[in-house]
C-alpha cells in the first residue's frame, strides 16, 4: 500500500459511521421488527403484556422465605423521581470541560498533531497530547497467563492518549479543554491531525490468518495468547471409539454494553491531592490501576476516587480508562476541575465491549448416547488493546464452564486470541460462561436428533447425579452441588412441555411456525474468591455497612442490610452502607462475577460474628459475668441457663465508639456453581422472518436466597440481555476498522414488548463453600437465555424444512431468517 498523509480535521464526536447520520426514511431494522410485531398485537387484539409473579404455589415454605418478607428497593424512589447523583450530574466551582479528539481511522500512523488554532480558540484552557503528560503511563493489563508454546501473554502499551499510531476508531488522540463544553467542542473542530491510514483487520478468523495486517510486532498473525487445556490425546482416542460426532462452527456476535449511563469522569484537586469521580464497579480495582500502575504514585493516599450512583455497568465499569489519568492531570495542570461527559457516540467507539470469536465445538458419543468427549476451539477477538482483564473470559472462565451439568469424561479447549482493529474486548454479563453454555447445549439438541433421543432424555442419561457431589471434571473445577436432574423435572411440568404439540399445531394453522427450546445450564461465579468488610456503628447507633462492592442496580443496601439483619437480629431500617469512597472503602471487594452475595455477603456475615463476640464481651460486662457464660439469639443476650436478658440495641446505645466494630478478611473456600434449566418458546412470521419470543420459563439452582425481588429482577435482566443477543444485538466493523453499529440507530436493542412475561422458579441447593448458602445470580439469565432462544429458533427452522447447513447464526434478525427460511 502506497504511503500517503491525510490532514483530517477531527472532533470528539466520531467522524463517519460512528457518529450521527441524517435521518432515514426507513426504519432500522430493529424498529421494523418492533412495527411489524405490534401491529400483529393490535390485529390479534392481544392484552399488553403484564409481567407475572414468580409461581409461589409449588415453592416449599423455605423457598419462600424472602420473596413474600423481601423489603422494597430503598433507592428505587431516588432514582426514578429524579433525584439519583450520577457522575454527570456533579458539579463543582469553576470547572472546565474536556472534549477528546478521536481517530476516525481503523489503523493509522499519526505524522502531525496541529492545535495551534485549537489552542487559541475562545475559552480554550489548553489542548493536551500525550507528550504533554509524560507522567500518565500505560492502562494495565493486570492478568497474566502462559500459552502452550510457552509464550507469555502479549501485553501491548496502551497510553490513555495514542503515541504514534492509532490501532482502532476513536482512539484518544488529543484533549482540548475549555471553560465550557461547547467551547471545547468547537475548538476540538479545529484540532488537525495527519494521518497516514494503514490497512485494518476487524474479524478475529481474518486477522489470524497469514498475510493479514498486524498489529503489534511483538505478536505474530496477530496472535496475543495461544492457550490450551484439558488433554488432547485423550480426547482424540475418544474420538476414535464414538459411535456418533456431532460438530459445529458458529459465531459469537460482538456485542456493545450499552449501559444506561454513559461513562463520565471528573478529575479535582482536593486537599492537596487528586480525587476522581467516575463510576466503577468497585473503586479499590480502579484505584489500585491508576495510582500504582497509570500514574505510578509513592503512596496510594495520593489518589482518592469517588463513585456515586451508577447505572449499569455489566463488567465495562470494572476497569480504569483512557479519559480518568487524563482529566486528573489536566485537572492538576490547570488548577481547576476537568469534567469529561462522554457520548453515546463515544460508548460505542471506546468501551470495552464483549464476546465477538469464532467458535468450534465437537462432541463425541456412545451408542446409547453417553458422551464420551467434548473438543472445543474459539479465536477471540480481543481488540487492538487489551482490557484490564486481559483473556480471562474466554479462557479460564470459558473452560471452568465446559463441563456443564454432564459427565464428559475428556475434554480439551483450545483458545487463540487475537488482535483486531477494535475497541478492547472485556467482560460483559457472563463472560466467557454463556459461550461454554452456548455451544455445550446446542451440541446436545443436536446429538439428541442424531441419536434418536428425546431432547429431555439425552440430557437426562449424561446429567451428574446428586451422589456424585462434589464432582470434578475433567478440567479440575469441582462442583460442590447440583440437582439437575430435579430441576429438569421442575421445569418441564411449569413450562407445560407436554402441551407444546398442540400450541405448534395452532400455530401452524395460521401459517407460521413455532419452536421450543431447552438449555440445562451451570456456570461458576465469585471466581475472586477474597472480600474485605467492615461494620461500624455511627453517632446514632446505626450499623454501618462499609462494602468494597458497588452497586450499579443491584439493591446491594437491601440485600446486605436484610442479611445483617437476619445475623444480629437487629431491624433492617437500623442499617445502612456506605460504598464508593476509596477512603472509606476496604481494601478488596468488587462487583464483579457474581460474586457480591456469596464472597461480599460471606465477608459481612464473618464481620457479623466477630460484631456479636465483642458484644457478648460487653453483654458480660453487663451482667458481670464470664463472656462464655453468654448466648446469643435473634437480637438476645442472655446468661446460659436464666431469664436475665439484655437486648442487642440497647448494647449499642451503652457502648464506647468503636467497642462494637469489626473488619475482617474473607475468603470463600470456592466459586459457586449456580445452575438452572431455561425453556423458550419462538414464533416465525415467514413473511417477514420476524421471531418473537412467545414463552419463557426458567428454574433456577441460586442456593440460598437471600432476598428474591433482587435475584428476580437479575434473572429478568439477564433474560433480556441473552435473547438481545440472540434476536438483534450486533456490533458490526466494516474490513477498514469503521464503526458500521455506531449509534441505536444501527445497533437494535430488546424492548420491553419483545419480551413475554417470565414464568420464573427456584430450586435452592445450598452452596457448601461458603458461609451463608448463596450462589450467584447475577449472570445465570443471560447463560440459559443464549442456548435456549436459539434451540427454540433452530426448533422452528427445522420444522419448516431449513436444514443444518443453512440454519441462522445469532443475531437471528428478520433479513437472516428469511434468508434460511428461502433455503428450502
């Protein structure tokens, strides 16, 4: 390729695709999709759809407990009346704003950066490259891990603002600053960048092939990690003997966050020292990034960051980005706040996004349909950087899952990840579980038609059985419970399995198909096994909640305050938590993995105990009595052996500041394996390609659970989100690195009338490594969503005579689904 410059005038809004386009005569495709569906509402004369309870009728006594007594959402009011104080909304005397100057090329070198004009611009404070700040060094990647060629991971320099060369669209460039955003963005116009465009990869098979354009040096056929586990000679043996293989190759769709709130960041000198407002996922993992590897500080009281309310993070918030060292410096630089509010745009450009690989998976089996092996391939797009996590999601996480709820006595996973012109890959909701899922549980609806099984009974034959608990796979992850079978038992009456003849044959009647799908699932959370917790007592006796762990929609106030509740018997209105302060924070915790209940509520429930033994102390003191001699129940000191009592609270009110307190390490013997079995069912219009989701049904193996609203509602969000992947969501680059799924108007999103009311059970098996029972939640949804909508879709497609070579990969939008159904 010939080398040329190009002097290209760029802002902090994308240029091109990525940023905003003139309006469209027609609707996107997403929305033609919503007209089409409601207008089959209206013709159909259908009730809206109202979301049902979960079935409480076939609940246990103990199954109930905490759905009917589970408090409200105490900040729900605050948020939905307005009065929420997101990072956005803060601000401070004399604050200026920042606005970025962004790549609008896939791959470029940089010749010349020419601010003089910018600089000069009204308001303008100043305009910032990266020779500007030599003290900001690179955004970590904080994991490290060795490939089966014995290469350590690549781990390329990523600096907040580009050094010589941009590797993806809207990479930093520049910053202007100025006493208004309006006037930085003007001045941001004006900003003249040269560069020299470079040919771009963007889908992870094409940029590992030879020839392909390359990244980085250091990393050949853009290969970061070549990783392995699992034995593959045994495997291969395996393969040998099987009376059936089952096979198939398929893509795992790129997905952006898009959570609700944009990300933001302020950067203010306070006390002498900088202090960043940003939201997180926890702000001891960002400010461990910045203050010891970004800003490389002597002493970490040299940073203080702040997170107020935050909405949404799915794993994206977890990890320090570009913008934050870039505002605190510019900030200590001019002696003034520096706020950056970024875009929609922006979110879409820069985030880390999630999944986007090529996965290959083959399953081998016995003449009775025991499987016998499981071989699985994936090339993992990680983008031109990598994230804070580095390739953990499709590795570690992605093996730990493999197994599932069977026995497979082999199995071996092989994992390429890669560099693409792309903004970073990083944890999204799952991570690295609901591929594991995905295709373990399409292989075996399609080993069920292979062998002639019914769908529920080649489940059933490889399940593992409660006996066997704790069981170890083949790649030494060792569940500790499961009752699948149960489950699966469970499910299949609420779901009404057995009607769904009848329902297909209405359905067919009136010229469209239906299908029904099934994924039997387990996952592992709370991999980061270690939390810190510390409950204090304020001035008026309340019990104070200090969490590492930060809520971005959770309810986690509510579900710890019910937890400390129940553990020292004390009214939940006494209870409150602070989170968000890295002054006031512990010093490990993170919402991350769904692990806030089982390791951050395991950590309280520990700080809870140490809590009653210093009050026993004082109760003793009380009594003058020995300390041993006291008992402690539901909020009750008593002496052994006599009615002589004395109440919790009334210790509280008597003690000397900080008698009472408690800060302890935790760490959980293990991950949870929270497990479930999801049923859905699809309707297609062939005359459209249009799917709904008609049913859904799910049970769900969460432990104990502590307060049912909470898990509810994040198996309904996970629900959404894995069928969004599945029917619409799809963040697509075109071959130069531009940005073609820029704004909503490219990238569809589920609405509400997409989805049908959730028909939603439990079937608690305690967790027997940790303290308090409880298994994860958070992502359970979005791992039986994935296998079970598209089973259904696939369900459907066969029926109407769509074969396996023409059968839809996700997303299954309209176009591709009448594309398939044209096939036959």
């Amino acid at each position: 390729m010939a080398h040329h410059s190009k002097r290209t005038p760029v802002t902090g809004k994308l240029c091109g695709p990525v940023e905003y386009r003139a309006p469209r005569r027609r609707p996107c495709k997403g929305r033609r999709r919503l007209l089409v569906r409601r207008a089959e509402r209206a013709r159909r004369k259908e009730a809206p759809l109202v979301k049902r309870p979960c079935n409480m009728d076939v609940m246990t006594e103990d199954e109930k407990f905490g759905r009917a007594e589970a408090p409200g959402r105490s900040e729900d009011a605050r948020l939905l009346t307005g009065k929420g104080q997101f990072t956005a909304d803060l601000d401070f005397p004399d604050m200026a704003h920042a606005v970025f100057v962004r790549s609008p090329h896939g791959h470029a070198d940089i010749e010349g950066i020419d601010s003089k004009d910018a600089a000069n611009a009204p308001g303008v404070l100043g305009v910032f490259t990266a020779e500007d700040f030599p003290d900001i060094h690179t955004i970590p990647c904080t994991r490290d891990a060795v490939g089966r060629d014995g290469r350590d991971l690549v781990k390329p320099d990523r600096y907040p603002l580009a050094r010589g060369r941009v590797r993806h669209v809207g990479e930093a460039v520049a910053v202007v600053v100025a006493d208004s955003r309006a006037q930085a963005e003007d001045a941001a116009d004006l900003v003249m960048v040269d560069y020299a465009p470079l040919d771009a990869v963007t889908k992870p098979e094409k940029a590992i092939a030879d020839g392909a354009p390359q990244l980085w040096p250091d990393a050949p056929n853009n290969v970061l990690l070549d990783w392995e586990t699992g034995d593959e000679a045994t495997v291969a043996a395996a393969f040998d003997q099987a009376s059936h293989l089952i096979e198939l190759e398929t893509r795992n769709n790129r997905l952006m966050v898009a959570a609700m709130e944009p990300r933001a960041a302020i950067g203010r000198v306070e006390d002498g020292r900088l202090t960043l407002y940003a939201g997180s996922q926890g702000v001891m993992t960002m400010h461990t990034q910045i203050s010891k590897h970004v800003l490389k500080m002597e002493k970490p009281d040299e940073l203080r960051i702040i997170t107020g309310d935050v909405g949404g993070g799915f794993g994206m918030k977890t990890q320090a980005y570009p913008e934050y060292p870039v505002v605190l410096k510019a900030a200590e630089k001019l002696d003034r706040p520096v706020k950056w509010v970024g875009t929609r745009a922006e979110s879409f450009a820069v985030d880390n996004a999630g999944r986007d690989s090529q996965l290959t998976a083959k399953l081998a089996l016995d003449e009775n349909g025991g499987i016998l092996a499981l071989w699985y391939h994936s090339i993992q797009g990680m983008g031109a950087y990598l994230a804070a996590s580095g390739p953990g999601s499709p590795t570690r996480n992605t093996a730990m899952c493999l197994s599932g709820c069977y026995r497979i006595p082999a199995i071996y996973a092989h994992v390429q990840c890669v560099f693409t012109n792309t903004a970073p890959i990083g944890p999204y909701r799952g991570a690295g579980r609901p591929e594991a899922a995905y295709m373990l549980e399409r292989h075996m609806d399609l080993a069920a038609k292979e062998t002639g099984l019914d769908r529920t009974e080649i489940r059933r034959r490889n399940f593992i059985p409660p006996d066997d608990m704790p069981y170890s796979t083949p790649l030494d992850v060792t569940y500790d419970s499961g009752e699948f079978e149960a489950i699966l038992e469970k499910a299949l009456p609420f779901a009404d399995w057995d009607g769904f003849a009848t329902r297909r044959d209405d359905t067919e009647s009136a010229g469209k198909f239906r299908g029904l799908g099934i994924a039997t699932f387990l996952e592992h959370a709370g991999a980061q096994t270690a939390e810190s917790a510390r409950i204090g007592f304020d001035e008026s006796g309340r019990v104070v909640l200090y969490s590492g762990a930060q809520s971005q929609g959770q309810g986690h106030i509510n579900t710890f305050a019910q937890l400390i509740s129940e553990t020292l018997g004390l009214p939940k209105d006494r209870i409150t938590m602070v989170q968000g302060d890295s002054d006031l924070s512990p010093k490990a915790g993170s919402t991350t993995g769904s692990r806030t209940m089982s390791v951050g509520g395991g950590a309280f429930h520990k700080a809870a105990l140490e809590v009653i033994e210093h009050a026993k102390t004082l109760a003793a003191d009380h009594f003058e009595c020995a300390p041993e001699d006291i008992e402690f129940d539901d909020g009750i000191f008593r002496i052994a052996g006599t009615d002589q009592t004395v109440r919790f609270e009334t210790l509280i009110d008597q003690s000397p500041k900080g008698a009472l307190d408690a800060e302890v390490d935790y760490d959980a013997a293990a991950p949870t394996y929270p497990n479930g079995c999801h049923i859905a069912e699809v309707e297609i219009d062939p005359e459209t390609g249009t799917v709904s989701l008609e049913r859904y049904t799910g049970v769900d193996d969460s432990g104990r659970v502590i307060n049912h609203m909470i898990v509810d509602g994040q198996l309904h969000g996970g629900i959404v989100q894995g069928a969004g992947q599945v029917l619409m969501e799809h963040g697509v680059y075109d071959d130069d690195g531009q940005l073609i799924a820029g704004s909503f108007m490219d990238y569809a999103m589920p609405h509400a009338d997409d989805m049908p009311s959730f028909t939603l059970d439990f079937h608690p098996v305690p967790c027997r490594t940790n303290a308090i029972g409880v298994k994860g939640a958070g992502e359970s949804g979005t791992i039986g969503a994935l296998p079970a909508v598209m089973n259904a879709i696939t369900d459907a497609l066969a029926s109407a005579g769509v074969t396996a070579e023409n059968m839809v990969e996700m997303p299954a939008t309209p176009e591709a689904v009448w594309r398939a159904l044209g096939t036959r």
